[in-house]
C-alpha cells in the first residue's frame, strides 16, 4: 500500500546546509535549520553531541498501553533489564514531579523530562497530561517531550500544543498493513479490541494522521523504527522515506531486542535482531539527506542521567524522600551549568569552521583518498573525551574513519545481559562480552585498560590504545586512523579476525 | 454478573481507565473489579471494556470463572511454543 504523501514541500528541512557544518562535522544536525538547531542543541535524545553533556530522565506514570506489539511483554520488570517498556515502580503524577525536580537538583545537566511508558503515554492522558502541568509550572526551565505509538496521537496533539512539548516521537514500524499484521497482534480501538490486518491499517492511518498534524503545528517530530529482520527491515527504507517527506526531523532507526528470556512473541518465536552491520547498512541506505539518529540507546522508561548511563536506583521514592532539595538554587545551578555546556558547544563548532575553512593541508598530513575506512570504538563517560577505563564500560561508541573524515556510526552494549538473578540464564564474563561487542573494529581507545584485556583483544585483532586519554574523541581516533595509514594497515581489505565474527 | 481480576494482572491501569461503571479500583496486589457496580459493560458497549484492553492472558475471568482472554489469544504465542520456551530457560 502507498500512502498519500501530503505536505511535499513543507519538508524542505534538510534542503540547504550551512556552511562550515557540513562535511567536516558529525553531528547530524549539520543539515538541519537553524531554528531547529536551536531547538534540540541541549537535547540529549535528538542531538548526538549534545548526548555527550546533556541528561535526560523518564518518569514512569504511563502504564496503560492500548495495543500489543510482539516485541513487548507486558509483565515485565526486572530490575536488571535495560530496554524500552521496563520500570521497576509505576509513578503517581505528584510522586514523578517530586522525583524530577530532585533528579535535576542532583544532575545539574538534566534538560529533558522525557514520558514514554512504560505504556503508551497518550493512553495515559490524565496522568502524562497532569504531570507535564505542574512540571512546566515548577520546572519551567526543563523541556518537555513524549513518546508514543500514535494511536491516540491525533486526538492528543491540541492538548500537547497547549503543554509547550515542543519533541514528539513516534513508533512508526510500518506503514503496510500486511506489514503491520506480522507486528501487531491487536490494538484497543473505538471500544473494542481489533486484531490484525484491521488493527494495523487503523495504527498506521492514526500515526500518519498524527505525523501531519504535529508537523502542521512547527511541533518537532522523531521517529523512532524498530528493524525486524525478515518483517520490515526493507520496508523501513519506505518508511523513512515517507516521514521524511512529512516532515519528521529525525528518523531512528533501532534494533529489535529479543530474547526468550523476555516473554515476547518475538523472543519466544525465535525471531531474530539485526547484527550490528546489518542495522548500520540499513540506517546508511535510509539516510540520504535525511537525518538519521544512531546514539539512541533504547532506554528504559524509567531511565535517569546521561544517555548510556542509569542512575535511577539512586532515586527511588525512599531515596527522594530522605532528600533535602533547595529548588530555586538548583534551577539557578542548572541555568549556570548549561550555559557552560553551550558555549563550550559553540567554541567546538567554531573551531570546526575553523578547521573547515582551512583548504590547504600540509601534503604530508593528507591522505590518501584511496584508503579504507576503519571501525574504531570508544569507552567514553561523557563530555566528547576518551575518558573511561575499558573495564567499567557498559558500551562503546562506534566511529568510522576515513579519509573523509570522522563520523559516529552507533554505539554497542556490552553484553550485560540481566547481572544477577538465578532465571535470567548462563552469562559469559563480561571481558568476553566486552569483546564480542566490539565485532568488526580494528582499535578500541580508552583511558586505561588492563594487561588480560590487552592481550584477548589483540588475539581478536583489535588493537587496544591507552595513548589517547581525556583528548576529544573525534581528534583521537582521526589520530589513530593516521597512525594506521602511516603504519600501512589501510592500503588492503580488513583483516578477517576483524570484519569476521571475532 | 460481574467479571473479576485475578492474580496475574499486572497493575498497569488500563481497565481502570476504560470501565463505563466505575467498578475497578487500586487495591494490593492488584487491582479489583467491585461486584456490585460492574454491569459487564452490558447496555454500555457490546464487548466488556476491561477484557478488551487487558494485555494479560487469563487475568480477567467472566461469571462463571472461565478467563474470556484465553492463553495464545492476545500474544498469538501458541500455548506449546510458550511452554517449550520455558522448559528451555529452566533447563540452562
């Protein structure tokens, strides 16, 4: 099925780029206008650079969902689990503004209070909708933002406009029906439940509906796309394509997470997620000039502090209620801390024009164009620098370069998978999971890194560096890629322990 | 005639939201349907509204006890994949 695209020229978002952020520059809202530059510059989830400063958090009061995906298991919530739709406690509105106004005393570089579960948000009116209330009453300085399937999107966006949510995503995974059926069981719809081809043809028409009203209203919106492989994995290509042309400013393309572990229809069938090639191919054949999103970290939506890291067992309703929190003088701490941030940002873009600006190289320092890229990762605790000891990394940050340049391509969990409890299944060593996450890269930079590591990641044919502590990241490993050239490691194809399954 | 929750419901308020009688209320462990006040949608809607939105197999049983969302029928998991799953997990 073709939808109707609407609004052909209102998405000329990414038509021009301004000079000096392009090209040079990774940060993928290069392409975008400045008005919307503005809009998400301190927004972690939307913003790839600014994730490495920025916190965000999510309060759990949305627990109600009106349809069932297959990759969601409404009975879960282990505490040790990280993805989308787990929490360990549901929220009252009164206790999540209590939660956010002391998470962001504690972490003065919160920016966004994000709603996205662990239902859907706008099947939960009155709790979402109350708490965005007295969040912009008492916490006017956060911004506001929601997540949703969209079912209900197109009744709920004269009530968003009226809370001053400037950032909405969307969950669109399809929009084929017969697509739809293969990840949709069944929606809550007019009253009575509707299953299959029915139920999704009604979703995909709702969260088009809401797509164009939301654009229609100067409101930001992503979308988010979970690859399935074999189900919609292809078709994500249309997808995006269509969003695109109805405005979304941002597409974010996510791997399915299955396990049987989790009770899903999908991790109980067996169906499979992506290799982390096959999500990068698919995010690089869905860009074009569209912006596509690759440091999300399918966050739990109870989530808390920087994207990447939770802390949110430090702020349990116990927790906050011990707590002795100077409101007013944390707002003033946060306003000073951002504004730190965001000129820092700012010295950073211009040292890039700077650098861009600069057309003739020493000949010595060029490289041949002829060269192959290389996959080079990161252990990284914020702040744009190289800054972490390999062992506490819970991921790395994935960088491509080339003779073009440096450009972020993703990030990979270590394999964590559920520390702790007896039913969760075997668990490798976290060395070996750290190892295996690192699949296809040639160099690992960290802060530290100790003698065992070293010499299992050599064996994998990864070459583990040390040199490049609390330098800038996209510096360092331009610098480890020269070093490569230099050493003559990228005239030939990548050495097969590497682009192998290590 | 009145519908009722059991155990396996997982507090997520969905029922809550959606009764017309105002039956269901917040209670530990888990939410309740009061008896007196449900109808079982009955003159409301022509299928009862919290077994239409419940996303949990078996947690919401009619009048004669029977669970009106059967194991398989709303995950689409058939009940023999489901336990071969488990006895997987449990034999790791």
């Amino acid at each position: 099925m073709e939808l109707t695209v609407l609004g052909q020229d209102s998405g000329a978002a990414a038509s021009s780029c301004a000079s000096g952020s392009c090209g040079s520059s990774n940060d993928q809202m290069g392409h975008l206008p400045e008005e919307i530059r503005n809009k998400v510059k301190n927004h972690p989830c939307y913003s790839e650079e600014a994730h490495h400063y920025f916190a965000r958090m999510h309060v759990a009061v949305a627990p109600a969902c009106n349809i069932q995906c297959h990759y969601c298991n409404r009975k879960y919530d282990c505490a040790n689990e990280s993805r989308p739709g787990v929490v360990s406690e549901v929220l009252t509105p009164d206790q999540a503004v209590k939660k956010t106004k002391a998470v962001a005393a504690a972490i003065p570089q919160m920016s966004v209070l994000g709603i996205a579960g662990p239902g859907d948000p706008l099947a939960n009116p009155q709790r979402t909708f109350e708490t965005f209330r007295m969040l912009s009453e008492q916490a006017p300085d956060i911004k506001l933002c929601v997540s949703t399937n969209g079912l209900a999107l197109p009744d709920c966006v004269d009530e968003l406009a009226k809370h001053n949510i400037d950032h909405v995503t969307i969950t669109i995974n399809c929009v084929d029906p017969d697509v739809g059926a293969r990840i949709y069981p069944w929606i809550y719809w007019n009253n009575k439940r509707v299953f299959g081809r029915k139920a999704a043809k009604i979703l995909i028409e709702q969260q088009q509906k809401g797509l164009e009203m939301l654009v229609a209203r100067g409101i930001l919106v992503k979308v988010n796309s979970v690859m399935i492989p074999g189900v919609n994995d292809e078709h994500l290509k249309e997808v995006s394509r269509i969003v695109k042309e109805k405005g979304a400013f941002l597409h974010n393309v996510m791997p399915l997470i299955s396990e049987a572990e989790h009770g899903t229809f999908y991790g109980i069938m067996g169906q499979r997620g992506p290799e982390p090639e096959e999500l990068q191919d698919l995010q690089d054949a869905c860009a074009g000039d569209m912006n596509m999103m690759r440091h999300c970290r399918q966050c739990r939506a109870d989530a808390v502090g920087l994207l990447g890291e939770d802390r949110g067992e430090e702020f349990t309703l116990d927790k906050i209620d011990a707590m002795d929190v100077d409101y007013e003088a944390a707002m003033q701490v946060r306003a000073a801390v951002h504004e730190g941030i965001l000129e820092e940002l700012a010295e950073k873009e211009a040292k890039r024009a700077r650098l861009a600006a600069v057309t003739v190289p020493q000949s010595e320092d060029q490289l041949a164009p002829t060269l192959r890229p290389a996959m080079i990762a990161v252990a990284t605790s914020g702040g744009g620098l190289i800054n972490q000891h390999f062992g506490h990394a819970t991921e790395f940050l994935i960088y491509e370069a080339s003779p073009r340049g440096v450009r972020f391509i993703g990030h990979r969990k270590v394999d964590q998978y559920c520390i702790g409890g007896d039913t969760c299944g075997e668990k490798d060593s976290a060395l070996a999971g750290s190892i295996r996450s690192l699949k296809g890269c040639e160099a690992v930079l960290c802060s530290k890194i100790g003698y065992e590591p070293w010499s299992l990641l050599e064996s994998a044919g990864i070459v583990p560096n040390g040199e490049h502590a609390m330098e800038p990241i996209e510096e360092a490993v331009m610098a480890v890629y020269r070093e490569m050239a230099s050493a003559g490691k990228l005239v030939d194809a990548a050495p097969l322990a590497a682009s192998l399954s290590a | 005639m009145a519908l009722t929750i059991v155990d396996s419901c997982v507090n997520c308020w969905a029922c809550y939201d959606v009764c017309p009688s105002e039956a269901i209320y917040q209670s530990s462990p888990h939410f309740k349907i009061n008896a007196r006040k449900c109808t079982e949608c009955d003159g409301d809607f022509a299928d009862p509204q919290c077994a239409s939105i419940c996303p949990i197999e078996e947690a919401i049983l009619d009048s004669s006890g029977m669970p009106i969302n059967p194991i398989g029928s709303l995950t689409g998991i058939p009940p023999e994949k489901m336990a071969e799953a488990m006895r997987e997990i449990q034999a790791r």
